[in-house]
C-alpha cells in the first residue's frame, strides 16, 4: 500500500509515521539497552527505533529463508531426485567447454 501525503516533507514523515506504523512498546534488559545506545552513538543506526526496525526485519527474513528451505528440503523428500535428473546438465556443461576456443 502506498500512501500519497501532500505538504512539505516534515509534515508527510510525522503523517507517515501516525499512518503506517504501529508503535511496540517492549522492555528490553539494561545491558542491552546500553549496547543500543553505543551502536547510536557510533552511527551505526540512527536511532534506538532504528535499530529495532532493522532487528525485526532480519528476524522475519531469517524466519521466511527458513521456511523457504524446509519447504525445499519437504519437496525433495516426496520426490527424490535420482541419478538421471543431473545427467542433461552435466552433459550440457561437457558440451559447453568441448566448444570453447580454449
């Protein structure tokens, strides 16, 4: 979804922010919370919500590469490959290299 707000730049981020964000309010521990501040201190993140954001975002992808590769794993269990399925391209790459000008 993508969100048209009219109006100087300021005024369309605070507008963005209200619309297309939920706010989470967590307690997280003080060491981490210190670690936080240092990565925004050194400029790692911009911000302390800046660095939660991208947490998440690795989170959830880590979490759908997961779920990817065990549906790739589940697929290869119902149907074995056998020995002839890597058979057409071996004999492709062999057909490749003998008509290279080497």
């Amino acid at each position: 979804m993508s969100l048209r707000v009219p109006g100087p730049l300021p005024i369309r981020i605070a507008i963005c922010n209200t619309e297309c964000m939920t706010q989470i309010v967590t307690r997280i521990p003080n060491d981490l919370a210190s670690q936080l501040d240092d990565l925004v201190e050194r400029g790692v993140v911009e911000s302390r919500s800046e660095a939660v954001r991208q947490g998440l975002r690795r989170l959830v992808d880590d979490d759908r590469r997961a779920q990817v590769a065990q549906e790739i794993v589940d697929g290869y269990r119902r149907i074995p490959q056998d020995d002839d399925d890597g058979l057409w391209s071996d004999s492709a790459t062999i057909a490749m290299i003998a008509e290279e000008p080497w």
